[in-house]
C-alpha cells in the first residue's frame, strides 16, 4: 500500500509538473475551451467558470496529506510556460493516470515524458499495483502514448463513453490500458540492460577455448537478422575428448528480446548431465564475451526447469526475478509463459 505523502514538483527531461496556480488559468483556458484541443475528453470545451473552477480543485486537492488525486500542471524547462497537464487518481492500491497537451506541442514526445513521470511516481514513490488508462478508441496519439510507457490494452469497449466531439453519435468506444509494478520494474530493468556496452564489429578468430576436461568447437558464426530482431551469434559443440556431449551458443548484445531469451543457451545430452558440464561450458565462453566488452550477461530459463537454475547458481548468477513473457516473443509463442530471469556478472 502507498505511503501517506504529500504532492511534490516532478521533473522530467523537458517539463517540470508542479502544482497549479490561479495565475495558470490564461494557459490552462487556452487548451481546456478549444474544440480541437479537447476532441477526445469527456469534459470540454470549458467556460472561463469551469476552467476556474478546476484549478481551484486541482489547487486544493494538491493540499492534503496524504494526495489521492495528483494534479499536475506542465511547464516546459525551454519556455518556462504551461503546455498541458496530467494526473494520478488513486483508489486503494491502484491508479488511473491521465494528461492534456496544448495542441501546438502535440507530436513531440511530451505525453510520454508526462506517462513516464506518473508511474515512477505511482510504482517507485507510491509502491502501487497497478495503473490503469483509458482513452477513446479513435485517440491514436493518447494509446500510442500508453503503448510506449509500456501499458498493455487490456480491452475495447463498445459505446463505453460519450462520443467525441465531432462524432454525431452518442457514445464512442473505449480502449482501457493497464501496467503492473512488476511489469515496469522488468521493463526498467530492460532499458538498464540495453544501455549497457557491447562491440560487435565482425567475428574474430576464437582462441582455445579448453579447461582440460572440455572444449568448445565452433560450429556457426550466425549475422544479425535485423527484421526478426535477432542479433549475432556463435554456436559451440561442447565437447569431450573427441566425443560432442552438448551444445552452447553466445548471442552478442542487449534487446529486448533477449532480456527475456538470455545471451547463453546450453545443452548437455542426457548421458553426460549431472557432472557439472553446463557450467564449465559457460565459463569457457568468457574469453569471448569480453572480447565484445560485454559486463553482464542474462540467462533465462523455464521457471520450474530446477537443473537449468542449479547451473545458474553453480556460475554465481543473480536470480532476478520470474517475467512473465510478451505475446510478441518467440518463446510465448512456443507455448512457455514464464521465465526465470539470471544475471551473470562477468566483469
């Protein structure tokens, strides 16, 4: 459950969302009595009363501790001067999460930053659940805005509002969006991972790659595919002496899908498991993996695969967390739903 706090002055790259003044109301009627500006809300276009009337609610309802309804005016850092707003209304553990720019800055990213902005505010300073969002289905620029902050659409529904402003029908249809703490912490965690560095220039030749008792053969140097996403790769035979008891690939480089595909796969034929053999392999890739100048890498597997975890253990992996997989992954499409997420520092 959330803390008691509170209303504080956010910040992001652009904007600065504070509290609203009675000297804001020029700017806020600027955007709340246009038509076009107001197109696809449920209230509007305002009289000078209206307007009026919301930031002097917006004023008191930023006063109490703790906040229930956070209403936030957008200043833009380059101007100094109002160019929309947003809010987060909680209601228990949840949220529902809202915003409005001036038409002159839409298309530049400033929803984002204000969507953003709320769910740092509800999951890192609020410890919420979940947040939800909800917008006309013909609101392209508000849901594209949800999708990028990582919300998932969780339903259409038919005549679920008033229709928008230039409909000549009743009601409209209504998109309804929501996030999870968890699923914004792993997508924190992604934009970490995918900052982190990585050279791949070309293939270059492998060294020795033996501990004695196994070495790696080399088998496929594979080049991205950039249309399926997919980066470069090698593929190992893990073998024994002479005998191939396995194999083992590296995939170079931090995306998305690889949060949740990891960087190594491995097998070990049946006849050989329980000798230690998985990870031994993984070790004998490092000299590889720093040579791309990567630090960290993921290994994932099935959540209850309990062997596939004990390797990871036995390399001092992290366990991180269980993610529950997109529908847009390869693995989701095979049929799994859930991975066990390993990170292995190899600094």
């Amino acid at each position: 459950m959330q803390e008691e706090k509170g209303m504080n002055t956010l910040e992001t790259e652009r904007l600065i969302l504070r509290k609203f003044t009675e000297d804001d109301f020029a700017a806020v009627h600027s955007y709340a009595s246009c038509a076009e500006n107001i197109i696809y809300m449920v209230w509007g276009p305002n009289s000078e009363e209206q307007t009026r009337n919301f930031i002097n609610i917006s004023i008191a309802l930023a006063e109490k501790i703790p906040c229930k309804n956070y209403q936030y005016a957008a200043v833009s850092k380059e101007s100094n001067m109002l160019i929309g707003a947003c809010n987060l209304a909680l209601s228990g553990n949840e949220a529902e999460i809202g915003w409005i720019l001036h038409r002159d800055y839409w298309k530049r990213g400033y929803g984002t930053e204000m969507g953003k902005a709320l769910l740092d505010l509800g999951f890192r300073e609020l410890n919420l659940h979940r947040i939800t969002a909800h917008c006309d289905a013909e609101n392209y620029g508000s849901y594209r805005v949800m999708e990028k902050i990582g919300m998932r659409r969780e339903g259409l529904f038919l005549e679920g509002r008033p229709a928008h402003k230039l409909s000549d029908k009743k009601y409209g249809d209504e998109l309804s969006y929501a996030v999870l703490k968890s699923e914004w912490e792993t997508r924190m965690e992604i934009e970490y991972y995918n900052a982190l560095p990585c050279v791949f220039k070309d293939f270059f030749p492998l060294p020795d790659l033996s501990d004695g008792v196994l070495h790696l053969v080399c088998t496929a140097k594979k080049p991205a595919i950039p249309e399926k996403k997919w980066v470069p790769s090698y593929d190992f035979a893990v073998c024994k002496g002479s005998e191939k008891i396995g194999g083992i690939s590296l995939r170079i480089g931090y995306t998305d899908g690889l949060y949740y595909g990891g960087q190594i796969g491995y097998n070990i034929d049946e006849k050989h498991r329980g000798n230690g053999y998985a990870p031994r392999a993984c070790r004998l890739l490092l000299p590889v993996v720093k040579a791309h100048c990567m630090e960290k890498l993921i290994i994932t597997n099935e959540y209850k695969n309990a062997a596939s975890m004990r390797v990871c253990e036995k390399l001092g992996a992290r366990f991180m967390r269980v993610a529950r997989l997109p529908e847009w992954h390869d693995l989701y499409k095979e049929g799994k739903r859930f991975v066990n997420i390993f990170e292995w520092n190899v600094e």
